[in-house]
C-alpha cells in the first residue's frame, strides 16, 4: 500500500539488495526526489 501511496510510475528505481544508501547518495547529487519504501514504512498522512 505504500508503494502505490508514492505513485510510481514507469519512471522510478528499484534497488535489490543492500544498495539503498547508494541509491539515496545518487539522488542527493543530482537533486531528485529518493523515497526509500519498506515493510515499517509508515503511510503519510
């Protein structure tokens, strides 16, 4: 639920594995938006 709470669409990343830091360093430097999504991930409300 969350997931789809974030509206992903054709263009949006998926990082397998322990590579999230890496991911959000990325988004960082180029100044685009990173959500990190997981199973504790609270909705926002």
């Amino acid at each position: 639920e969350r997931w789809t709470m974030e509206g992903p669409t054709h263009h949006f990343a998926l990082g397998i594995g322990h590579i999230a830091h890496k991911i959000e360093r990325l988004a960082r430097t180029l100044n685009v938006e990173y959500v990190l999504v997981t199973p504790e991930t609270k909705p926002a409300l």
